[in-house]
C-alpha cells in the first residue's frame, strides 16, 4: 500500500508541473498525440517522420491545446452552468401540471427547491 501511495505523489507532482508550464503541457499532448499515432497509422506512414510531426503539430496547435484552453476557462465553465441551469428551471405551467400530479408531499418539498 505504501508504494502505491509513493507513485501516487510522485505522479501528481509530475501532473503539477504539466499543469503551470505551457510548454510542458504543450510536450505532453504532443507525447500522448504521438501515442495515438502509433495506434491509429500504418507502420510505413508512422515512420515518416515529416508527416507524423506535420500530423502531430496540426492536431496539437489546432484541435487538442485551443479546445483544452476554452474547456478550462472560467467563463466557459460559469456560461455552461448558466445554460444547463435554464433547461433544467421549470415553467410556470409545468410547475402547476407538476403540483397537480403530485400525490407525494417529498416530491412537493422537491418542486418547491427548485
């Protein structure tokens, strides 16, 4: 258990470090990029070194950092919370359709929450 435990911060302080530093976040995802590559290509094309950086680049530049930059925006997170709130509130004739079902007064606790 305790060698677990010792991988476990050894890992996160590696985790720690991708996390502050562009570059070393920007070398990970080219790693892992690199990674499925290996997965996902014909042996012949991997070894291509031109194309495989080339394809490597491109997705990292274009796709993995910028979507990773605007997921963990704040903004981002605070505008999707506002918008996954309004689809959840209920309308006023939903509520009285919702009171005028309801049999059970937990259910009735739980309308009046929200």
């Amino acid at each position: 258990m305790q060698d677990e435990i010792r991988v476990f911060f050894e890992l996160e302080n590696q985790f720690k470090v991708i996390c502050t530093d562009k570059e070393a976040e920007e070398q990970y995802v080219r790693n892992l990029i690199d990674l499925v590559l290996y997965l996902l290509l014909p042996k012949s094309n991997f070894q291509c070194y031109p194309m495989r950086v080339l394809v490597r680049e491109m997705i990292t530049s274009c796709c993995v950092i910028p979507t990773m930059d605007t997921v963990t925006e704040p903004d981002y997170v605070n505008q999707c919370f506002v918008a996954w709130l309004k689809d959840d509130c209920l309308t006023p004739d939903s509520f009285l359709a919702a009171i005028q079902c309801c049999t059970n007064p937990m259910e009735l606790d739980s309308l009046e929450e929200r």
